[in-house]
C-alpha cells in the first residue's frame, strides 16, 4: 500500500507539472503562430488598400453620397479616427474582430513600406518589454526551480519516512532528470525560453542525484562518480548549444564542482587538471561558438581559483610536472578560444582582446606563484620561459598582444629578485643560469620578433630593457660576473654586442622609416652600457660623470644617423645626472683637505662641459627645448661647482663637517654676483633667454643671502664674528663692501644691456650693504675686533650721525655727476635717517659739544644738500626782464 502511495505521489508530484508544461508549451506555441498569421494578414491587407487608394479614382459609397445630400448646416467635426479605430461603411464586408489583434497581445502595426502605422491600442514600448520580462520569462525560471526542488524535497521526504530504499530514491531522481531532458528537447522548436528552463532543471536534478548517490548513499566509488559527473557536465554543454546559456552555467558550476564534490584520498594532479583541462576545452569551444563571453570570465576565474588551492594545500614540488603545462594549455585555449574571427564588430573584438589577456594574465600569475611554491625549481623556472616565448610569438603576430611579453619579462625579473631575498642559502651557479637565460630569452627573442612587427621599435626596447634588467639583477646579487674578468669589461662586450645588432637595423631603415624607433632603442641600450662600465669600475662619484658623457655622443648619433628618438635618452640621462650631483649623499663623498683637484671639479665640471657640448650640438639639430633644457643644467651646475668649492674651502674636513660663518656667506654672494654678472655678459644671442633666467636667479639669491645673512643672522653685531682688529681695513670690507662694489658693477653691466629693474634691484642691494659697512666701520672704530662687546659711548653715537651725513652728501654728489636717480633717492633716504637720529635720538642723549656739533652738522649738510638739488638737479629757466 505504502507503495503504491509513493508511486502516486511521483506521477502527481512529477507528471503533472510535466503535463502542464508541455500543454502551456504548445499554447503558448500555437498563440503565437496564430498571432503572426494575423499581423500578416493586417499587414497584406494595408498595403492592398493603399496601392487601390493610389490607383483608382476616388470612390463614394451610397452611405457617404447620402450624407452629402442631407442638410444645409454641417455637422459638427468628430475626432479623427484611424483606419482601425473606426471603419467606414465601405468596410461592412471586413469585420473588424477578424482583424484586430487580441487584447492580451496587442502590436504595433506596419505599412508596407515597414513604417510603424499610429494606434489607439499600442502601449509604450518600455511597459511591454516589463511585461515581457515578467510575463514570458520570469515563470519559465521560477517553474524550473520549482521542479528541482519538488524532486529534492520529493527525495527528502523519502528519506525520513523510510518509504524507499537509497538505490530507488536516487534511481527516481535520475529517471526524473532524464524526463526533464527530454521534456525540453520535445519543447526546443514549440517554445525554446521554456525548453531551456526545463532542461536546466534537469541537469541540475541529475547533479543532485549523483550527489547524493556518491556522498549522501555512498553507492558509487571515487572512479565511477567522478566519471559519472563528468559525463553530466559534458552532457549539459551539449545541450546548451540547443537549448541556451543557462544550461551551460549549470555545467560550468557542476564541471568545476565535481573534483571537490568527489576528492580523493591521495592528491592526485594529474586527473585532476587533465579533467580541468578538458572542461575548458569543451566550455571555450561552446562559449566561442555561442559567443556567450560571460561564461568565458567565469572560466577564466574559476581555472586559476583550482590552482590556487592546490598550491596552497596539496602542493608538492613533483606536481609542477602536471601544473605547469596545464596552465600553458590553459592560456592558449583562452588565447585560441578567443582570437579575433572575421565578421566581429569592434567592441566584440575589443571584449575578446580584453578577456584574453586576462586570461593570459591569469596564468602568467599562477607561473609565478608555482615557481615561488616549487622553492625556484628549473622546472617551473623552464615553464615560466616557454610562457614568456609563447607571448613574444603571439606578439609577433597580433599587435594587438605586444606589451604581454613586457609583463612576462617584468615578472620574471621580480621572481628573481624575490629568489635572491627570500632564499638563504641559495644556489649562486643555479642563480647565474636562470638569470642568463632569461635575460637571453628575452634580448635576442625580442630581437628576432622586430623583423616581423608592426612596431619594431617596441621589440628593440623589449630587448635592450631585458638585457639591461638582468645585468643589473646579475650585478647586485652575484659575487663574481658570468663572464669576462670584470663587470666593467662585460658592459663594454654587451654595448659591443648592441652596436653590432644594430648594424643591420641601419640598413634596413632606408627602405621603412619604422626602424628609426628600433635603431634608436638598440643604440640607447648600448650607450646605457657603456655608461654603466664607468661607474662600475671607478668611484660612485663618477657616475654622474659618465652619464653626462654620454649627452654629447647620444647628440652626435642622433645627427649622423637622423633618429630623433635619441634625444629621449639624453633627455633622460641629463635628469639621472641631475638627480645624482644634488642628492645629499654626495655632499658625503671624501675629499682632500686642500686639493683642488677633486671630485667636485670632476664632476660637476665635466658634466657642466657635457651637458653644454650636448646643448650646442642639438641646437644645430633644431631641437631647441632640449638644447636650452641641457644648457640650464650646465649652468646650474656651475653654480653647484662654484658654490661647493667655495664651502670645501672652509670647511676642508668635508662638506657637512662645520657651519658655515659670516666670511663664508659674504663670499658665497660675491661669488654669486660674480657668476650672474657673467651670464648677463654672455646673455647675447639665441642662448640668451636661457642665460638672463640663470643671471636673474643667481642675482637673487646673492640679494636673499645678503639679507638674511649677512644683514639679519650673521650680523657681527649681535653674532659673535671678529671682524678684525685694524680700523677701517679690516674683514668688513671683505664681507660687505666687496658684495657692495659687485653689486653695483652688477647694475651697471644690467643698465648698458637695457635691463633696469634689474639695474635698480641690483644696485639698491649694493647701497644697502653700503650703508651697513659704514655703519659698522663705526662700530668697529671704537669696540674693535667683536662689535657685539662694549657700550655704545657719546662719540660713537655721534659717529654715526656724522658717517650718515657724509654718506648721504656723498651718495647725493656721485649721483648729480652719474645722473643716477637711484643714488639720489638713496641719498634721501641716508639723510632722512641722520635727521631722524639726530632729532630723536642725540637730542636725548648726547651732551655739551657731541649735541651742538650734531645738530650744527645736520644742518650745514642739509643746506648743502639744498643747495646741489636746486643748483644741479632741478634748476630752473632764467627769468625774462618782465617777471616780477
């Protein structure tokens, strides 16, 4: 009885829904052929009436004649109605129910000439697609879930009441699988949206029952049910290229499911990744010939997801054997799978180029980690090789691919940075080969691709970048070179090896312009290295040295041979110079106590004459940034090399060694005066611009230093300085009236070249280091060597108003016979200071003699600077006999 129950429980439970199905199948089936018949007989039956309505002659019917007659007033016009809404008489023998479409399904309707023809009964196009979706679709979907899980819980039940043995439940499940198959297949060509929802129900309740008869029942061994999902997986990709992609997803999931459904006791990676293997094979074919790129992103997630794991818990170093060329094979069924074919659209092609270089991506990560897991083995670093080679072929052959052999190159290098890092001890020999194999690879391999590029250029970089990489790599981690006797001699032989490649590339620059990028990528790798053998050999101090050398010779190469693509690289090598003559570690460089000769004249001295020589050179060649770029530097390092022999002078024991004091700044703005008024002598001629910015700033600061420090910081009057024991010749007029004479030959030099506000800055700097070098001189007359010691007496005070006085009377002399505005003004304001001194300050504290004579003085002086304004600077006209 229980029996029988069950069995009537299946057929409810299970052919019902079936049943239902298949009838809502073919209704909906024959709906919808009936509603094609229908718009076509509307649409055959517009364009017969329009071709009449063009042909004949305009015809009344009895109804219409009879209504012209009737009446002399007319009728009130109605609302316009259309050829569907409202019929005329004519139409009495064409019931309108047998051409309008039912409610339920209405449509837009066409002419013949495919125009969309205005209807009362049309709803907008986004409320029918909503009604699309949810009314079409929506139940095929959720009917197909329901089925899976009527069986599931069908199967539970069974299970908890005891009503059947595991064999017959699972049994059941399958044979219910199987009917939901073939429900869809006998559902393909009547309604395919519902054949597609059934068939994914019963893959997915086969899944299900293979489950559970392998884990739940354990009535399969490990070899049968794995083979057992496997052809379910392989079933549902068939039939999804019948039915859709839904059914494909399902095999998706289950394919890459099964190997962690089923396990195993032992890892075993052979079975495993030729199953994952073969899975993609079948997956990518379906996917390319369906074009359904979603399920090509899940393919390419869920590959490298299964190796991961496996690397992470079952990996040992004898399973490289198996990883590696599953994950080779791996990326040219992506590559394979997704090439571009003829026929695609653009943006098609441009989301296959995209996935597979994710894929390639992919996979060159998962190389990586599998040579980091493998301990650097030969075997993963060989698999890492054919990869890389692999991507320079593709590349070679596809533009759209070149820079992956970049990426390959790149992650190679990082490996064999992180295998010296991270190994201790490490094998040096083994070391030594993977590095000179790869960096071979990688430099002739990319060589050999430039002859049959699209852009020769980008694979003569690729080669010498590689080859430059793994020198350096070799460099920094090796004791000892791969070969010659030095690292010096190994960059000349490279940069030997460089020019010779290039040889071939000059001549065949004459017939394809292309190569003009390839020639000069191989020559800049060569002077690349013979500018590193320099270095590698002498002191650091002289790298800057050699890379500055290198300016002149790349100016030279890219004027004989015409490759503007060289000057780049000199741009380049004139920053790197830069960079390394002004970082602070070569303010630590040793130097002689006394020598002359040092680093500091070498290399910054050299390098201003490279740079210089580089300059003019490119300005023959019409590169004329770049020429006042490279003249700009030479100047800056001038200033660099004047600047810092003056600061080794003083302080001989190293550049940082002492602070400087106030001989030192006094000198460091002369010498700065001294260089601007240079460059504004010089500062005629195409190179001008670049000269007077370089005068101008070196100006500047020697007028910023004289402030700050040798007016404010340093003043020997509250800075502890000795200044001297003599009066009058002492350092005082080292520190401040030899800057005062420069300055004020400065202004001059700027005032003949036409410039005056820099003449005027220049020389209101001069008389301001002027007045203070008076102003001190008193000091010094009576406090002596250090100013900052003593009181200020009666006569000092006095000093002052008296110098001041002299000071401004004089200023105002030079400047009547001059002409010079700027040294009358000054006078002004010198003498405007003494009468303020004197009617503020001596008033109140100087006594008997000290304030008459200041006072008598002030005055005698301010008559007499009267007198010369009216007399020599503002004279006026004679006046005629009749003026009163």
């Amino acid at each position: 009885m229980e029996a029988l129950l069950v069995f009537v429980a299946v057929v409810v439970i299970f052919g019902l829904p079936i049943l239902a199905i298949i009838i809502a199948g073919r209704t909906s089936s024959r709906l919808y052929d009936l509603e094609q018949q229908l718009k076509q007989l509307r649409s055959d039956l517009r364009s017969s009436a329009a071709r009449s309505e063009r042909s004949a002659p305009t015809t009344i019917c009895p109804a219409d004649q009879h209504a012209q007659t009737i009446g002399a007033q007319p009728l009130a016009p109605e609302p316009a109605l259309s050829v569907m809404d409202a019929p005329s008489p004519c139409e009495a023998s064409f019931p309108e129910e047998e051409f309008t479409a039912p409610p339920s399904a209405p449509d837009t309707l066409h002419t013949d000439t495919g125009e969309p023809m205005p209807t009362g009964a049309a709803r907008p196009a986004a409320s029918r697609r909503f009604e699309e979706q949810v009314g079409t679709r929506l139940p095929v979907w959720i009917g197909s879930v329901a089925l899976f899980l009527a069986g599931a819980f069908l199967v539970k039940y069974t299970f908890e009441a005891g009503l059947l043995t595991p064999k017959t439940r699972v049994i059941l499940g399958g044979v219910f699988g199987l009917a939901l198959l073939a429900a869809g297949e006998w559902l393909r060509t009547r309604n395919a949206r519902i054949a597609q929802g059934v068939t994914a129900a019963g893959v997915a309740d086969l899944f299900a029952s293979l489950l559970a008869t392998y884990n739940l029942y354990h009535l399969l061994g490990p070899t049968t049910g794995f083979t057992l999902f496997a052809m379910n997986t392989g079933l549902a990709v068939l039939l999804s290229l019948r039915q859709g992609p839904f059914v494909a997803l399902l095999g998706l999931i289950g394919g890459f499911m099964t190997p962690a459904l089923i396990g195993s006791v032992e890892p075993r990676p052979g079975p495993l990744f030729g199953y994952l293997f073969a899975l993609q094979l079948g997956l990518l074919a379906v996917i390319r010939r369906r074009r359904w790129w979603p399920l090509a992103a899940l393919t390419m997630l869920a590959s490298p997801a299964w190796v991961a794991v496996w690397l992470a818990m079952n990996y040992r170093p004898e399973h490289s054997i198996w990883i590696g060329p599953f994950l080779i094979g791996s990326v040219v069924l992506f590559v394979g799978s997704l090439y571009r074919t003829a026929g695609e659209s653009a943006a098609e092609a441009k989301l296959e180029r995209s996935l597979s270089c994710a894929g390639v991506l992919a996979g060159l990560l998962m190389l990586a980690l599998l040579v980091n897991a493998g301990n650097f083995s030969n075997t993963d670093w060989l698999f890492l090789g054919l990869l890389g080679a692999g991507l320079m072929v593709l590349g070679c052959l596809d533009a759209r691919y070149e820079l992956l052999p970049w990426l390959a190159a790149a992650a190679g290098v990082a490996l064999l940075i992180a295998w010296r890092i991270l190994s201790d001890p490490w094998n040096t020999a083994r070391f030594a080969g993977v590095t000179l194999g790869l960096g071979t690879l990688y430099a002739l391999g990319a060589y050999a691709a430039m002859w049959a590029a699209k852009r020769p250029g980008l694979w003569a970089g690729l080669s010498g970048a590689a080859a430059i990489a793994h020198f350096l790599l070799a460099y920094w981690a090796l004791p000892e070179p791969l070969f010659a006797s030095s690292w010096g001699v190994s960059c000349v032989l490279l940069a030997a090896i460089y020019v010779a490649l290039s040889a071939p590339v000059i001549w065949r620059r004459e017939t394809a312009a292309a190569y003009d990028a390839a020639l000069g990528a191989l020559l800049a790798a060569a002077t690349v290295f013979v500018s590193l053998a320099m270095p590698i050999e002498l002191e650091r101090a002289w790298i800057a040295v050699a890379w500055a050398l290198e300016i002149p010779a790349l100016a030279l190469i890219a004027g004989r041979l015409r490759v503007p693509v060289l000057r780049v690289l000199a741009a380049g090598l004139a920053v790197l110079t830069t960079i390394w003559l002004f970082q602070p570690g070569a303010l630590r460089y040793p130097l002689e106590p006394g020598s002359f000769f040092d680093w500091i004249l070498y290399g910054y001295g050299i390098s201003a004459l490279a740079l210089a020589a580089g300059a003019w050179l490119f300005r023959r060649q019409d590169a004329t940034l770049l020429a006042g770029a490279l003249q700009g530097g030479a100047l800056l390092f001038v200033f660099a090399l004047v600047t810092l022999k003056i600061r080794h002078f003083f302080s001989p024991a190293g550049l940082i060694a002492e602070r400087p004091d106030l001989r030192e700044w006094s000198t460091y703005v002369s010498a700065w005066i001294v260089l601007g008024t240079a460059f504004l002598c010089f500062s005629r001629g195409p190179q001008g611009k670049v000269l007077r910015a370089a005068a101008n700033i070196a100006l500047f600061l020697a007028g910023l230093a004289a402030v700050l420090a040798l007016c404010l910081a340093y003043n020997p009057l509250w800075h502890r300085e000795s200044v001297g024991a003599q009066r009058i010749v002492n350092w005082l007029l080292y520190m401040y009236g030899l800057p005062a004479t420069l300055a004020a030959v400065s202004a001059g030099v700027a005032l003949r070249l036409g410039d005056r506000p820099l003449a005027r800055a220049a020389g209101a700097g001069g008389l301001l280091l002027l007045f203070v070098l008076v102003s001190l001189e008193v000091t010094q007359w009576f406090r002596g060597e250090y100013l900052q010691t003593g009181a200020c007496s009666a006569a000092e005070s006095y000093s002052y108003s008296a110098a001041w006085v002299a000071l401004g009377t004089l200023l105002l002399l030079v400047g009547i016979l001059t002409r010079g505005v700027v040294l009358r003004w000054a006078s002004l304001a010198v003498m405007l200071l003494a009468v303020g001194k004197v009617f503020l300050y001596d008033t109140a504290h100087l006594r008997d003699l000290y304030r008459v004579f200041s006072f008598l003085g002030l005055g005698l002086s301010l008559l007499l600077l009267a007198f010369l304004y009216q007399r020599f600077v503002f004279a006026r006209e004679p006046r005629s006999p009749g003026y009163p």
